[in-house]
C-alpha cells in the first residue's frame, strides 16, 4: 500500500495534509513531516498543513493557511473518523489517503493504510518513507521521533522491537538533538504542575476504582491554565494503586463544549467514547460533548463498565 501512497503523491500538483481536532503532538509531526517530506522530495509541488494549531507545538513546527484548495489530493493523518477531520469539508478533494494507527470506526477515504500495531501516525509515516521514494532529512527525523516519542511517552508505552528499530536506524542516518526536542516536548508551565495538584487533590475515587473530576471554567480560570491543560496531564496519573480509570472533565466556554478526556489501565473505554461521538484508543479516549448532564452521561457509562469489569475480574 505503501506503493500505491506513493503512485497518488506523485500524481497531484496540490496536497493538503490533515488530521484530527485538539491537536497533539503525533498528529501534528506527522502531519509536518510527511508534508515536509513531500516538499523535499517534489519541490514544485503546493504542499500544506492545515488545521487549527496550538502555539504550544511550535516546536514541532508551523502550519500553513487555512484555504480551500481545488483538485488537490488530500491526506489525513491520525483520524479514525470523519466527524474528528480537523477541516470543514472533506469532499470539496479530488482523491482522499487515510493514514492512521488507531481502531478501524469507518470507512471516508479512497485508500486507507491502517496498521493498530505502530505506535503512532509518525511512526506509519517513518515507515512510508523508508518504503518508497521519499525523501528525509534531519529536521524531518526530528520531527518524526518527537511524533512516537509522545504518542509513546517516551517508550514507556508499545516500545515493541519493530519501532526500536526503525527510530534505532532513523537516528543513525539523521543525527539531530535528541535530548533538546524531549525537552521540548516536556517542559511545561509551573501553571500546569498547579492544576496536577489541585487534580490529585480533588479527583473524586470510588469503589470501582474510578476516578473523575469536573473543571469548571472558573476553577480553569482561577488556576492560571488553559481547557486544553487538563487532557495534557491525564497520563500522569497512570501508575497509582487506587486508580484504575479515570476521566477529566473540562468546561470550554470559548468553544461552547465540555472536554472529556479518559485513561484506563484495564476497562476499555474508547466504546464508551464512540458512543457519544469520541474516539481514541482501548485505554485513551477523549469525548466532547455539550452539556454538563451529557457529561455526566459519560461518566455514569464508564463508572458501569468499571464495576462490570472488576466484577468480571474478582469471580
Ligand atoms: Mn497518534
């Protein structure tokens, strides 16, 4: 499939890459360094990301205008599913590529490469270009070890033999500094330790080992931090003994919605999110929805599976 990616890239004067909605920092390189990827290797091709942005991954590097572009091939990277495309609309696009680690939800591309054994976009796209004729580079190495570093944390997560090795042989023919793009990619505002604080002071922990906590706007407000801020600490609290699911709850009053962001250590919860039109992973799922009561929808669903799964577990 790799090939036949390939055959389509070569094809179009005009390539827009996407990916999903709240940005992070594997869907965001990917989606930089496959376009930048393509740059390299076909200089007088019209390459652009999209999407909306977050200063906080300029580092990994910037995105191009938001525009409509006619006749152009389109490629979205880390999405399973339409309704979480990061762009208005997906058919105005000549032809459509979804390249894409996670769960299989639905079919909206006319080629789909979806491998749920990478560990990340970054990962499939390293893979890509190793496969065919595209071209590499030091800041596009960087830019792809910054993309599984984070969706793995740092290898804690699927450091499986395969993705050792194809970082392993990236690293040995591109050298850059891999110690100052990890700092990057964890440096974080005092803000932030604050609202971890206040989390681990306040989360709510039952009987099912379920653990949730709702930020108001105010509580956002009041603690110096952005409704974004929440989600991005959520994996900090894996690892703790009375802790087995957990949801963070996070009004957006800009946007008009309520983040849910979800991690388990053994219910799978990404049904849970689909069913509210969420997504993610077995264990790492994220929800929006619109109301608090909705929200609290979503909570009651994942205290059930909780309770079933530990019942299921102590027969
Ligand atoms: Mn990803």
């Amino acid at each position: 499939m790799f090939e036949e990616i390939y055959k389509q890239i070569e094809k179009y004067q005009t390539i827009v890459l996407v990916r999903h909605i709240g940005v992070d920092p594997d869907a965001m390189s990917s989606q930089i360094a496959l376009r930048d990827s393509i740059r390299l290797t076909f200089p007088k091709k019209k390459v652009y990301a999209i999407g909306n942005g977050s200063s906080k991954f300029s580092y990994i590097g910037s995105l191009d205008k938001n525009e409509e572009y006619k006749k152009a091939l389109l490629i979205v990277l880390d999405t399973p599913n339409i309704s979480r495309v990061d762009i208005t609309d997906i058919n105005t696009y000549d032809y459509k590529i979804k390249i894409d680690h996670h769960q299989f939800i639905e079919k909206f591309c006319d080629i789909e490469l979806i491998d749920t054994t990478a560990t990340s976009a970054s990962q499939i796209v390293l893979e890509l270009i190793n496969a065919t004729g595209l071209k590499m580079n030091e800041r596009i190495a960087r830019t792809i070890f910054i993309g599984i570093m984070s969706d793995t944390n740092r290898l804690l997560y699927n450091a499986s033999p395969k993705v050792l090795k194809v970082i392993s042989d990236m690293v040995n023919a591109y050298t850059f500094d891999m110690e100052q793009a990890l700092n990057e990619l964890y440096s974080r505002p005092m803000s932030e330790v604050k609202l971890e604080g206040y989390i681990a002071e306040n989360l709510k922990i039952n009987e099912n080992k379920f653990g949730y906590i709702i930020l108001t706007a105010k509580d956002i407000e009041r603690l110096g931090v952005d409704s974004a801020s929440a989600g991005n600490i959520i994996n900090n609290f894996s690892g703790i003994e009375e802790l087995q699911t957990w949801a963070f709850v996070t009004e957006d009053v800009k946007n008009d919605i309520i983040r849910i962001s979800i991690r388990s250590n053994g219910p799978v919860i990404n049904k849970i999110a689909e069913k509210y039109n969420g997504g993610g992973h077995k264990l790492a799922s994220g929800v929006r929805v619109k109301t608090l009561e909705e929200a609290q929808k979503v909570l009651d669903d994942l205290n059930l599976e909780c309770m079933q799964y530990n019942k299921e577990k102590n027969k």
